[in-house]
C-alpha cells in the first residue's frame, strides 16, 4: 500500500510556522477512553490506561509563536496523542 504526503499549512501564524520530520520514540503515556455510563443523563465516564510503547509521529507544520522548541520538547510527554494500536511504528510506504 502506497501513502500519500498530505500538504499542512500554518493560517493565521505564518511567522513561526516550522516543520518537524516524522520521529518515532519511546515514552510512558495515558490513553484516554469515554465509557458511556448509560445514567439518566447519559454521561460519559473517563477511563484511562498508563502504560509506555515505542510509537510514531508523522511529520507536521505547525506554528507556536509563544513557546519555543525546547519548551515544546519538554511538554511533549504530557500532551495528548494519537497512536495506531495496531501497527503503533509503522512508518508507511
């Protein structure tokens, strides 16, 4: 199976816009499900699930004119994600 690139663009913060190549690392994380509690209201419950896998991330453009990369480095473990489960490095091609 053959991927396509995906064109990304910063709108609006074209000043800082700067790209980060796909990586693929390692780091203990949360995932986060809704469980639907099936109450009076309907609500939804969090679960979460801790544990640490090596994953990957695919390339982005993005722009953050009040933080700098260094800051982001550091804020990276405690940020939400998306991961696939079912191939968690897969790197496409």
């Amino acid at each position: 199976m053959q991927q396509t690139s995906t064109m990304q663009r910063v709108v609006g913060d074209e000043a800082n816009e700067h790209s980060h190549p796909a990586v693929i690392h390692s780091h203990d994380h949360y995932h986060v499900t809704h469980h639907h509690s099936e109450g009076a209201l309907g609500e939804f419950e969090h679960r979460s699930h801790y544990h640490e896998h090596e994953h990957n991330h695919a390339p982005l453009t993005h722009a953050h004119a009040k933080r700098s990369e260094e800051e982001e480095g550091r804020e990276h473990d405690s940020t939400a994600h998306t991961h696939d489960h079912t191939a968690p490095t897969s790197r496409g091609g």
